[in-house]
C-alpha cells in the first residue's frame, strides 16, 4: 500500500549495507504511517543521470505514494523523517532531495488480484 520510490545519482550502498537501508526504510513508513510492514514496498535506482540546480552532485527524487489520506501535519512530518533518513543513506544533503507524496485510492491500487477499495 505505502510506496517509496527512490531514484538517485549517488552510489547505492553495498550488500548488506543495501539490504539494511531497504528493511529499515520499509519499518519506517510502517511505523510513520501507521501501515503494516507486509504491504511497504520500498524500491531504489541509483547511479541515475542526474542534475539538480545545474549541478551533477549527487541527488535524490523520492515518491511517496500511499492508499489513504496523507494530513499536511503528518506530510511535514514525513518529509523532515525521510530526508534525513535518505540522506544519511545516500551519503548526499538533504538541500538535495525532493520528495513527491501522492495520496492514492484504494480502488485504483492493485495488490493480490484485487484492489484497497
């Protein structure tokens, strides 16, 4: 239900390290989001063509796309978490990141055969 979708410039982190940033984001957005864990889906392209601001140095464009109702509150929230969070992982500022929330009906999300709605 909760998807993160992370494309980057900077250089992914290797196995296990690369594992272990996954597993922790996944736990982050169901705790965050008050979601279980069975249905984050957390994804990672590194080593993107990337350029921010006229510059190459490393960046970040992350998706959040969530089944439900995101409030400003808990956006805010989410988005001062997962900057630092991305950053910290990613080894890049966190004045490099953009994040895009989308909320998402459950109708349109398919999972199992079915859908949320």
């Amino acid at each position: 239900m909760p998807l993160l979708n992370l494309f980057s410039s900077a250089k992914s982190p290797e196995e296990p390290a690369l594992s272990q940033m996954l597993a922790s984001f996944s736990k982050l957005l169901a705790a965050e989001l008050g979601k279980p864990e069975r249905y984050v889906m957390v994804g990672l392209a590194s080593r993107m063509d990337m350029s921010f601001a006229s510059s190459r140095e490393p960046a970040c464009y992350a998706e959040l796309k969530n089944v439900g109702r995101l409030s400003r509150e808990k956006v805010e929230r989410l988005s001062e978490v997962l900057c630092e969070a991305i950053a910290k992982a990613l080894a890049l500022p966190k004045n490099r990141i953009y994040i895009e929330f989308t909320n998402a009906d459950g109708a349109l999300w398919g999972f199992d055969g079915g859908t949320f709605g």
